[in-house]
C-alpha cells in the first residue's frame, strides 16, 4: 500500500468519523427538544385534569356555602386564566392564582362541617390531592427535561450544532408564589 493510499484510509475514517459525530450530536439534540415538549404536554394534560374537577367542586361547595360569592368567584377566574394560558410563563403564573383559589375555596369548606362529612366533597377532595401531585411531578419532569436540553445547547460541542438542528435554550417553569410548590393542604 502507498502513502497515498494510507493517507485517503485515514482522511477517509477522519471524515466518517466527523459525519457520525455531527449526526449523533444532531439526534441528541432533536431527541431533547423533544423530551421537552412531551413533558410540557404533560403538564397541559395535568391542569387540563385540574381544572376539569375544579367546577364539581365549586358546586359541591356552593351547596353547602352560598354566600361565599367572592370566593368563588376567585376560582372561576382563576380557571379561565389557567385554561387560556400559552406560555410557559403564563401558564406557571395562571397556575399559582389557581392553586391560591383553590386554597381559599378550602379554607371555605374547613367552616362547613357538613360539607368536610359529603362523601361527594371528600372524593372531589381526594382527587384534587391526586391531581396535585401529578401536576408537581409533571413540573419536575418538565424542568428536568429543560435542564438537560438547555445544558447540552449551551456546552461544547453540542452547542455547535443547536443552530443546525433549529434546538435553543427552553424556558423553566417557575411558579412565583413558593407555597404555591406545594399542594393545598386538605383536611378532613
């Protein structure tokens, strides 16, 4: 074999070797944003499944509380805002008054012994705790997911091909209120 040969084998497997590089940093990249917009679906689906139960409630509530009206009221534009919201940050900041609402709307039925006794209110109750822990968790898998996208966009050598793939940094989650990390509170 000639140098010539040699010296074509080996820019040879130098160029492959760049291609196959280039396309797994691509994939990477793609499998990524992907990742992060499946979990932000899941995060829709979440409140989407909050927001449904949110009307039972609410009438579950009034039976027993008529003249709370404020309160309720407080839910019912919560509820709007949170099935309009769009953005990431929209949707956190429709997400915490939501989750403020629905802790007066509690803090309402704790008056109402009745009320905290009716098995309909103790499953909406039960399902609503359910319902929070899932959202909790899609936020964590959401940001996680974020974390691991935005990291590879911005260090080498990912971040050279961010442009190519059309993959830039996504926005976290945030929820603005810190009780608003946690679920409301539901006593029996």
């Amino acid at each position: 074999m000639g140098t010539n040969q040699v010296t074509w084998i080996i820019l040879t497997a130098i160029v492959v070797f760049i291609v196959i590089f280039a396309v797994a940093q691509y994939n990477r990249l793609i499998r990524l944003n992907i990742s992060v917009t499946e979990a932000w679906a899941q995060i829709e689906v979440q409140l989407k499944r909050r927001t449904d139960l949110i009307p039972n409630l609410v009438e579950t509530v009034k039976g027993y509380a008529k003249h709370e009206q404020s309160t309720f009221d407080a839910v019912v534009t919560a509820r709007a805002k949170a099935t309009t919201a769009t953005t990431v940050a929209d949707t956190a900041a429709a997400d915490g008054m939501l989750t403020q609402a629905l802790r007066g709307l509690l803090a309402v039925a704790e008056a109402y012994p009745d009320l905290k006794a009716s098995a309909n209110f103790i499953a909406l109750q039960e399902e609503l705790a359910t319902t929070e822990n899932k959202v909790a968790f899609s936020r964590q898998f959401y940001n996680d997911s974020v974390r691991l996208l935005n990291t590879a966009v911005k260090t080498i050598p990912s971040n050279f091909f961010a442009g190519f793939a059309k993959v830039s940094e996504r926005e976290f989650y945030e929820v603005q209120d810190p009780q608003d990390h946690n679920a409301p509170k539901i006593t029996f």
